[in-house]
C-alpha cells in the first residue's frame, strides 16, 4: 500500500481520529479539519484487480492525512490533459476518502454530505480542485465526504470473470466506510445525504435501485442525471471492442496484467469510432464514452426509473434536476457551437426523439436547425432522464424536489447558455478550477454569480439538514419547480413542450443492436 507523505502544512495539525482501520491526523484549515486520503479499500491491483473492493486493510500509529490519494487511471479531460489534482502522491492506492469537519468530535452528530463526481464514467477525481468542499462544509456547517472510485474499463467495462459495476461497489464501500467511522470525524451515519452531477447523479440513480446501497444514505441530490445505461449485451459487445483495441479479449485472464494506462488508451483509441456505429450500438454511438452503469440482473437489478416507480427507495427523499442548456457544452467543446446544419439536426431527431422528428418540429415551429439539435440532445441525455427519475419516484411513493439551472454563464459571450456542469463551480464556488475558466473566462465572479453560488449552497445544505430545500415537493398537478437563475422563482416546469413529447417514455436499458466481430 502507498502511503502518502506529509505535505507543507496549511496552518497546522489537527487531532487524530480513529476509524475502523487505524489513526489518521488531518489539517486544520481555517475553521475546518480537513483529512485527505484515508483509504476506505485495498488497492485493486494484484489479486484484486477487476474485483469488488476488500476492505482497507489495519494499520499502526497514527496516518497523516494530508494529501489527497492518487487518481485512479482515467481519460483525458479538457485541453488534453487528467483533471487537476492537489498534492496526489502517485500511487495505486485509488479508492480513498476525504473528509472536510467543524469538529473532529465524536458528540457533534452533524449531517453528512457525501460527494459524487462525474465525468462520463472514465474521468474524475476527489482531489480536483473544482471539488475543494470547504465552502459547503463552512456555509452548512456540516461534514462533507469526498471519495474516489475506479473509472474506465477498471470500473464499468464488462469483463468476464469479473463483478459488473466495479465503480459503483467502490461506490457502496465508501458509503459503508462513512456509516462505519463518520460519527468520529462528527458526523451523524444516521443523516448521510449522497450529491453528484452527470455520471455521479447516474451513479445515485443507480445506487438508489440497488439492494446493496439500501440503508446507507437518507437523502440524495441527483445533478443532471444521464439517462444512458448498458444492457449487458451490449456492455459485453463494447467490452469486445475495447479489449479488441489492444488484441485481447474482454477477460480477467487477458486484462489482469495489462498496464492500467493501456486499457485507458484502449478506450481513447475506441471512442471516436463510435459514432460510426450506429448500427450497432444505436443510441449510445454518438456518445463517444464507452462506459455506462450495466443492467446486469445482480449489481443492479434494473433500470433505476423502474426501481423507484416499484418503490425502490421510497424513503429516501430526493432532489433531482438539470441545467437548461445541458448540450451546449458538447457542442462548444467539438467546436460546432452555432454551426449546427439542418441536416444534423435532423439526423439528431431521428436517433431521439421519442415520436419522431415531426413531433419535434411541431412543438417548436421556430426554433432553428442549431436550437433542434441542442434541444433533443439536451431532453434525451439530461433533462428528461432527470425529470422522469422525479417523476418514477413519486409513483413509487417516495418525495422529490426538481431543480432547473437557466442561468447562463458568462464565458464565451454567454453563448454556452446554462451548459452542462455550469452547477458545478457555482455549487463549490470554485470559480477558478476545472471547467471555471471555460465558463467564466477567468473574470472574478459577478455579485450575481456569487449570490447564485450561495443559494445553490444554502438549499443543498438545508435539504441535507431537514430535507427541505426551500421550494416545494413535485407533484404532477401544480409540477412546481424551482428556476435557479440572478432572481431564483418557483413556477411550473419550465420545459413544457418537451416534458408533454416525453410523457409516458419509459428509458430502458440501451441495447445491442447488431452483434458484430470485436474489431470496430
């Protein structure tokens, strides 16, 4: 196991606290104690690669914890590079925690905030600096937890041999280590509430249709979930392909000694041939990411929409949404922002919309070739999957809050809209990490865009708290939700027209169209 070594300190050290596997000593930073990379697994290398996580094994005397874990093996992010990463030793211990406290003191008993990133199931990290959590913890006056879990064909291609899901039971035993050992660092196991964005919102709509994640957590926040899950043919066809990339098969066997980082190049070389594939992996093609959550019947039994319309988790209460303009950021990212032919937009229809093109066209007679194609792709990938996930839960019995970000931001002259992950620095106020740049051009923060910042902070953290937000429950009478924009208001669901094209779809696991030799 790797140990990381002590960094220069912040401000000082802070007490020991013991967990379930021994002592750790973490940072006072201001007005918090912050510990960073405390494992919560054995490293999954060795015998334990492509294997459901083990348990951390023990350890003597007291562990700095000062220095986030390593990354697991990832993807490239944007410009071509990992995400950034703040004093991560190299390493393989991958699956560690972090946790951000007022009090390391074990009679605070207070709500607990656990994070989960995203990043198209292949990148991500706790350390990146656009997940600096101090500002919750500090506003909320609560604990947050961070953690990382494996990505990539390590945590969701489809392998023989190996559990499916791998990423979402690092996930489960995260969750298992907040219940076991959160109460020292004064957090109460009783008031856990999950939050992510894109895949980390698909990872809780997973993780609330699994038996192995019940009881963990009381609440859940789900930020832009993706509707996208593989069927297991067609999570085991791409694993062909995947494997096929570096002249293997998809099997334990195979892959076991293979070097991390050339499974990674193995996805990087598969996913712009995807979109060459439509044939074959119909809807999932365009998506170049070869990654998704598996229905596989055992780790997760079932689509999430259909686990919580049966009533699975009903008595988690939920906050669920998305941003307006959720594609923009695809778009602006390949360069086509604004370029969109009727064409391509056309084409886009066809593969998406649930009644057709005509229907589309119809609900939106002057919306341009440009505006069709940002809004079905938004409406399949993002917003409906969000929307129906609220509405699944409802028929199940359960209580849900619905969210729609149609704030834009201000990069690009405005024109990336209320993009994908624009929540995200306005959640954290990290304004200056990851994506920050991008969508605010490096300008210090607007006293709107500071003031949204904060409302996004004040509801997350009162939900966590009370399990109110400070806007009312859904309902499909009123569907009040709330616009989080420079004036924040509650008004029916905004997107109307899409909402009544999508009523009664049901998103089902996608399938594998046409099975073919794992060469692509």
């Amino acid at each position: 196991m790797t140990f990381p070594g002590p960094v220069e300190s912040v401000e000082s050290a802070g007490p020991a606290v013991r967990t379930v596997s021994g002592s750790v000593r973490g940072r006072r930073e201001g007005g918090l104690t912050v510990f960073r990379g405390i494992p919560f697994a054995e490293p999954p290398v060795g015998e334990g690669r492509f294997a459901a996580p083990r348990p951390a094994r023990a350890w003597d005397g007291v562990r700095e914890a000062y220095a986030f874990g390593p990354p697991p093996p990832q993807d490239l992010g944007i410009a071509g590079t990992t995400t950034g990463v703040v004093d991560a030793p190299e390493g393989d211990d991958w699956l560690t925690v972090n946790v951000w406290t007022p009090a390391a003191d074990p009679a605070a008993h207070r709500p607990v905030m656990v994070w989960i990133y995203g990043g198209a199931y292949k990148l991500g990290h706790a350390g990146s600096p656009g997940y600096d959590a101090r500002r919750i913890a500090e506003d909320g006056d609560l604990v947050v937890v961070t953690f990382n879990y494996r990505l990539g064909m390590e945590g969701f291609a489809r392998i023989e041999g190996a559990p499916a899901n791998r990423g979402l039971l690092d996930q489960v035993a995260a969750l298992e280590w907040v219940r076991d050992n959160i109460a020292a660092f004064g957090g109460d196991p009783d008031q856990v509430t999950v939050f992510g964005e894109s895949a980390g919102a698909g990872s809780i709509a997973s993780l609330l249709a699994m038996p192995r994640a019940s009881g963990l957590f009381r609440r859940a926040i789900a930020q832009s979930v993706p509707g996208t899950f593989f069927s297991d043919g067609l999570a085991r066809d791409v694993a062909a392909a995947l494997a096929a990339e570096i002249g293997l098969r998809p099997t334990v066997a195979d892959l076991a000694a293979v070097d991390p980082e050339r499974l990674v190049k193995a996805g990087q070389a598969l996913a712009p041939k995807m979109p060459g594939c439509v044939d074959r992996w119909g809807q999932a093609a365009p998506t170049v990411t070869p990654y998704s959550p598996v229905v596989d019947g055992d780790v997760l039994p079932v689509m999430p929409w259909q686990a919580l319309a049966a009533g699975a988790s009903r008595d988690v209460d939920l906050i669920v949404g998305h941003n307006r303009d959720e594609n923009r950021l695809f778009t602006a990212m390949a360069g086509k922002l604004g370029q969109i032919t009727d064409e391509r937009a056309s084409a886009a229809l066809g593969l998406y919309a649930p009644g057709g093109e005509a229907a589309y066209r119809a609900a939106y007679p002057d919306a341009s070739a440009n505006d069709l194609y940002e809004r079905v792709r938004t409406d399949w990938l993002f917003a409906m999957p969000s929307l129906h996930l609220a509405e699944a839960h409802l028929a199940g019995g359960g209580r849900a809050h619905v969210y729609e970000l149609t704030w834009p931001a201000p990069g690009n002259g405005g024109a990336l809209g209320a993009c994908h992950a624009l929540d995200l620095p306005l959640l954290f106020g990290t304004f200056r990490a990851d994506l920050g740049p991008l969508l605010f051009e490096g300008a210090e923060p607007s006293p709107e865009a500071l003031a949204l910042s904060s409302c996004f902070r004040a509801s997350w953290t009162s939900f966590a708290r009370t399990g109110d937000p400070g806007w009312p429950a859904y309902d499909t009478q009123r569907r009040l939700v709330r616009v989080l924009d420079a004036e924040p208001v509650v008004v029916p669901y905004p997107g109307e027209a899409s909402r009544r094209l999508w009523e009664g779809y049901e998103f089902a696991a996608l399938p594998l169209l046409e099975p073919q030799s794992p060469g692509v």
